[in-house]
C-alpha cells in the first residue's frame, strides 16, 4: 500500500471518527436552527394548558368514617356451643362491615340522597364564557313539585327579568314562559317552583338542567368510593369527589345519618314484630283465663265451697309442687307450638320472637339469626329483584334455616313432652293418694289447676311485654360515625404541575414530531447523516454557501468562510494524490446546477495560489459555460483540436487567467454533435499526456455521470474523481450513482464533496459542519464588502 492510500486511509478514518459527533451537532442545529418553532410550541401548549385548567371544574375530596360495633364474635360463639353446630354456621349473619360496605353504596341508600337534596337538579352561571355550576352561592333553587321516576334528562335557560319574574326557556320544546318566584310554573312532565336563596341578585342569566333520578345516582355512585380502612378493621372509610367542598360535605353527612337512621329502623322493626306477637298472644291468653276463672267463679258458688278442708292440706302442698312443675312443663310445650305453628307458616315473612323461651339459649341464638336473614332479605329486595340470583340464594337458605328451625322446636316440644308425661305420673300418684278425698275438692282443685296455668302464662307474657318495650326505647344502632365528612384543604383537580409539565413536553415533541416528519418527507441531501445512510464513499471535503455569486472567490488576501472551506479541501485534496507528479482531478457530479463547476474552478485557483501549476480543462461538451461566464473566448478549444487531429497543438489550446500566472485554462470549444465519440478520440489521452509534463495539476470539469456517460470515459485518464452532491439539491436517490461507481470499481479513487451548505446565524450549519462558531460573522461581514469590492478590483487583476 502506497503513501497516498494510507493518506487517504487516515482522511476517511477521520471524518468517520467524527460520524457521532456531527450527529449529535447536527440533531442540536436542527433545533437551534428552528428555535422559533419551539418556542411559539412550548408559549402555545402553555397557554392551553392554562384555558385547559380555566375550563376543567375543581374537584375536591370529602371524606368521612364510621365504625361498626361487630357483635359477631359473641354470637358465633354462643351458637357453636349449642347443639347444632352446623345450623350456628348457618345463621351466623351478624352485620359485618362487609356486608356495611355493600349497603353504603346500595341504589336504595343514594336514591335517598338523591331525593333528599335534590341532587338531579343542576344550577349553572352562563354569563361568562363557559357556564360554571353554583352551589350555595346560586340564587334561586329548584325544586321539582311532581316528582316522576321517568323524568328526561331537560335544560332551561332561566333569564332574571326583575325581582320577582324571569322568563324559562326550552329550545327542545320550542318553550319560552314568563314565570313568578315562589309560584309552581306546569310544564309538560312536571311542574317547577323557582325559590330565591339568600344569594339573590335581580338579574343574570343561568342554566337549569333537570336529570332523571337514575343518572343522579349514578353520578353519585361514581364520585363515592366506600372500603375498609385495613382487612382486620370495622372503620369504614368513605370518600366523595365534589366541585364545591361545603356542597360535598353536605352529600357526605347526609349519606352517612341517612344509613345510620336506616341501621336503626331495622333493629325497631324486630322489637315492633316481637311486641306485636307478644299483644297478639295477651288477648288469647286473657281471654281463656277468665273463662277459666268464671268456672271456678260459678262451681265454688253453685257447691257453697270457700276454702281447702284443712285435713288434706299436706297432701295439697305436695299436690301443689308436682303440679308447679307440670306447669312450667305445660307453659313451655304451649309456647312452643305457638312458635312451631307460627315457623311452620311459610307466607308468615315476620320475625319470629326470640325471647319466649329462656330455657334454651342456643336456640334463642338460632331465633336471632333467622330474623336476621329475613331483614337482610329485605334489604336486597330494596335494590334486587326477586330473580336476582342472589335473592334465590338467599331464599333456599330461609327454607332450609326454616325447616332447620322446626326440627329443633320439634325435638324440644318431644323433650317437653317428657317430662310432662313424668310429671303427670308424679300427680297420678298424688291424685291416688287423695282420691279418697271429696269429689268437689278434687274438682275445686282442677279448676283451680287450670287458672294457675293461664295466670302464670299470661304472666310470662306480660313480663315480656315490658321487656320488650324497656329493649325498644333503648335501641341503637350498631354503626355510629367516627369522622364527620370534612373536605381537603386543597382541590386535588385539576393538577396544574402535571398539565403544564404536560404541556411543556407538548410544545417540545410537537415541533419535533413535525420537524421529524419533514425530514422523513424531504428525499433531497440535508445532513450528513443522509450521506452516511446511503453510501460509504469518503468525504473530502465542504463548502458552504455562496452568497456573494461570484464564481472566483479565492484569492490571496481572501478569508472568507468558502475561501478558507476550498483551502481546507486543498489540504484534504494533498493526502489523496501522489507527490512528485503530475495529478488530473476529474470532477462530475449527478446532475446540472450540482456546482461542480464552481469548485473545480476554485479550487484550482486556491492551488496556483500555493504556487503549483494548474490547468482546468472544461471537457463538458453539451452545456459548457464556466469559461464563458468569466468572460473566456471559447472559439477554439478542445473539440477543434480533436477534429483537427491535434494540428494545431496543446499551446495554442492552453489561455493564461488574467488573476493567477499559475492558473491556465483550455475550453471546450464550438458544441459537438457527438461529444461522447470526441472523448473516445486518442487525442484526448495525447492531451491528458501533455499536460502532466507541462502543469502539477489537471483539473477536469466534466459533464453530470448521471445524466452521460462522458465523466466515465474520462475516468480512466484521471487520478482521482471528485463527486459534487449539493445540500438541498441532489436526490438522495441520485447517492446510488455514487455506490456503484463505488462498488463497481468504475473509479478508481473516489471522493464525495458537498457544496452550498447553509451556514445558519446561530454558526451551526444545517449540514453539521462549518466555520461559524470561530469568529467569522466579522468575516461574513468583511466578505459582504469585498464583495463590492471585487468588482472593482477583478481589471485590476486581469491586467496583472
């Protein structure tokens, strides 16, 4: 490997060495470059980030707790020590706070609060730009005096006129009525009382609208969310979103008496059912007792009998504490098919008195929970209808718990009826005993039996009735609560910090979405990373754009940034072509207007400079016109000297510039018909011979390979061939002319140059690279005025 390979080795490392960096300036230009988009961006997302917020309502939260005294320890355990395990388990439903958390967000419960304050009813200021709902702060208040289920959902516009008139508006119902403050106003589904509040001014413009009772719950039952404060814990937590706090409050304090008033009803309702039972039984009761006093009335006055003969006194009071006994017996077994009759009843949906007997606790645990099943029954009625699956469920536990329920009243009236068959055999024994006694003693003392048996039911009955009453007036409820609803200090929406950190990242990704997008869209070279993408042919060299448009602008007092860019390529240009012999740089390019050209002239001016021999030979046939434009005669040239078969010899082809001693010149000459065949000639490579002996540098300006073929006829004389691609001018596609001459090995040494890079005012260049950040905005001034200048010096030099 030569000198020159491993020189153009380390040029290529270079610029590849420099591929992240120059992606990462360039990413950094682009947004630099377009400063203002991002900008007007990120003050716009702002600004409606802030309406955004102006428009969203403030919600704030409410909270509240309440606790629930759990008794269901104690009752579990009561029922598990009866006889029945499994029918403990069974009625084991003591309210829970589980079962609460249901019932708090039960339909029945928020249509309650819905009715009672009017929750469906919506008053909104509409004299601003947005309508804003009013709360406490309204001045007037709605209320609905038909209420109807099936209300739609309607909006009015009420307008104040006065103090004491305003006119309601429907456009849905082409309705417009003039309506009195404190009168019912009857429209179509109900009729209207519009009532001033405390807050009521004589003008304004309002919005009502009206909303069926359901979709009032169900807004309510969004904004609501009930649950355990932990696993093992009886507080209920509840929380309420609202956009006014006192009006949240207010919901939440209402919702919460409104379930304790219903906690407690439910508990009066089984006292009420048990003190109803209880007068029920009194009346039988009495009534059977006086009849039975009556008899005795009447047998003691028909048989003259005032008093016990004193002789069978004894055997009377042993009598007496055999038949004490058999009375209890017989009290008992007359309770219990009181109660079996009343169970056995499967219409009867009441509760079933749990304190008649007291002989068996168990059971009276049993009694307590079937009741309770049947009040949590109609509970669920209130929200589910009697299909509901759940209800069933619920319903076949009622008939098994019933049918449960009558077994053990059936062993325990067999395991009364026991003892009272021993005890009736006990008084058998006695009445033998006594049967020697008077027969209207004996029947004295079964009238007498019978009073005391009725005496001491309704007795028992009575002291029920009085403990039930005592239990009645001293009903509480199981839940009580333990927080007031209270609302935060602070509205939790919307949040402002997170909508314009939103917003900011809006107005950044958006014009870079949009910037990406045209960089997508754009199938022209922008970047360098568009030329890194598309092929690997190594870069030689920049140039920026002219924005003096002259074509020679490299002189030796120049230090512009295009002039120092052609020195830096003159630089680059030395470490890919060999030393100590002539070199010929042909220069192409993929289409016209490329500026290939433009540095090629240039460029061999910037050589001679350097005080090297150059020569440029225009060998562009069809459209040539760099010689022309700086003002060369191009009358004889190239093509007469082929069709001459070189008779008229190299030197009267070559033209000395008038500004470089060291820059000369050979022009195309008269167009050709076929400039393709002329370029096969042999004469060319006689010429090419020729100019290596004469100059260090030949330098080739040849037509677009990607429009002809004649750049890659040439191709063979040259050194090196230098591919011009111009910034947001050559195709991205047009890159593939590049690769397979590359690939193909069509040329041997082949280098990109990209010309008329934009320089931006901030020094970065859309491309990636350029001079800006070193202090050339003096420079591009100074270029601006030499410029002017040049015009008046170009005489001057083309006489020196």
């Amino acid at each position: 490997m030569n000198n020159t390979d491993i020189l153009a080795e380390k040029l290529d490392f270079t610029y590849k060495k420099e591929e992240q960096q120059g992606d990462l300036m360039g990413l950094v230009g682009t947004c630099l470059n377009y400063w203002y988009l991002f900008l007007i961006g990120i003050i716009s997302c702002l600004v409606f980030g802030f309406l955004y917020i102006q428009y969203l309502p403030t919600q704030w939260n409410v909270t509240g707790k309440i606790i629930v005294e759990d008794d269901k320890g104690a009752t579990s355990k009561s029922l598990t020590n009866g006889v029945n395990a499994d029918l403990a388990s069974l009625f084991d439903i003591k309210s829970n706070a589980d079962n609460e958390v249901k019932v708090l967000k039960s339909r029945g419960l928020l249509r309650q609060v819905v009715s009672a304050l009017d929750l469906n009813i919506h008053v909104y200021d509409n004299s601003g730009l947005r309508k804003v709902e009013m709360f406490a702060e309204a001045p007037f208040a709605v209320k609905v005096v038909n209420k109807d289920d099936l209300i739609k959902l309607n909006t009015y516009d009420i307008n104040i006129i006065d103090a004491n008139t305003f006119k309601l508006v429907n456009d849905g119902e082409a309705l417009v009525v003039i309506g009195k403050f404190g009168q019912p106003l009857q429209l179509k589904q109900y009729a209207l009382t519009v009532n001033k509040t405390s807050k009521f001014v004589a003008s304004g413009k309002y919005i009502v609208k009206i909303q069926p009772a359901k979709k009032a719950e169900s807004d309510l039952a969004d904004n609501f969310n009930v649950g355990l404060d932990d696993k093992q814990s009886t507080v209920i937590d509840l929380q309420l979103s609202s956009a006014d706090p006192q009006w949240g409050e207010r919901t939440l304090q209402t919702l919460m008496k409104a379930y304790l008033q219903r906690n407690l009803s439910n508990k009066i309702r089984i006292a009420d059912s048990t003190m109803k039972f209880i007068d029920t039984r009194l009346v039988v009761v009495g009534a059977e007792l006086n009849k039975v006093e009556k008899n005795l009335e009447q047998y003691k006055v028909r048989n003259k009998i005032s008093d016990i003969n004193a002789q069978s006194k004894a055997l009377v009071e042993g009598a007496d504490q055999s038949q004490t006994k058999l009375n209890d017996n017989e009290v008992q077994l007359a309770i219990v098919d009181d109660l079996y009759k009343y169970v056995s009843n499967g219409n009867n949906s009441q509760v079933v008195p749990s304190s008649l007997i007291t002989k068996d606790m168990a059971f009276g645990n049993a009694i307590n929970s079937y009741n309770e099943m049947l009040l949590r029954k109609e509970q669920l009625k209130l929200t589910l209808t009697d299909n509901s699956s759940y209800v069933q469920n619920l319903d076949q536990q009622l008939v098994l718990a019933r049918k449960a329920l009558l077994t053990s009243l059936n062993n325990y009236r067999k395991s009364l009826q026991v003892s009272h068959t021993a005890f009736r055999r006990q008084n058998a024994t006695i009445d033998d005993q006594i049967s020697t006694a008077p027969v209207k003693e004996r029947i004295y003392l079964d009238y007498a039996r019978q009073q005391s048996l009725k005496q001491d039911l309704y007795l028992f009955l009575l002291q029920k009735r009085e403990e039930t009453a005592i239990s009645q007036t001293a009903t509480i409820s199981s839940c009580r609560i333990l927080d007031d609803a209270e609302s935060d200090e602070k509205p939790f929406a919307p949040k402002k910090s997170l909508i314009y950190t939103l917003s900011l990242f809006a107005g950044l990704f958006i014009p870079a979405a949009g910037l990406s997008i045209k960089e997508m869209l754009n199938i022209k070279i922008n970047a360098k990373s568009d030329i890194e993408k598309h092929t690997n042919v190594p870069l030689l060299g920049e140039i920026s754009r002219n924005l003096n448009k002259t074509k020679n602008l490299v002189y030796n007092d120049s230090r512009s940034v295009i002039s120092e860019e052609i020195r830096a390529l003159r630089t680059n240009l030395k470490y890919v072509t060999e030393k100590g012999k002539s070199n010929v740089i042909l220069f192409t390019s993929s289409m016209s207007g490329e500026g290939k050209s433009f540095i090629s002239l240039n460029l061999g001016n910037s050589i001679a400079l350097s005080g090297k021999k150059v020569v440029l030979l225009e060998l562009d046939l069809r459209k040539p016109r760099l010689l022309k434009n700086m003002g060369v005669e191009n009358d004889y040239g190239f093509t007469n000297y082929v069709i001459s078969a070189g008779e008229g010899g190299v030197d009267n082809l070559i033209k000395p510039s008038t500004f470089n001693e060291n820059f000369s010149f050979i022009s195309s000459g008269p167009i050709p018909p076929n400039p393709a065949e002329l370029l096969m000639n042999d004469h060319l490579h006689i010429l090419i011979d020729e100019l290596r002996e004469r100059f260090d540098y030949v330098i080739i300006d040849s037509a677009p390979v990607g429009l002809v073929s004649d750049a890659l006829i040439i191709e063979e004389f040259a050194d090196i061939m230098c591919y011009v691609v111009r910034q947001n001018y050559t195709h991205k596609s047009q890159l593939g002319i590049v690769n397979d001459l590359y690939k193909s090995k069509k040329a041997k040494r082949l280098y990109l140059i990209v010309n008329d890079i934009e320089i931006k005012k901030n020094g970065i260049t859309g491309y990636g690279y350029g001079y800006g950040s070193y202090g050339y905005n003096m420079i591009e001034e100074e270029d601006t005025k030499v410029s002017g200048l040049f015009k008046k010096l170009k005489p001057v030099l083309n006489k020196s």
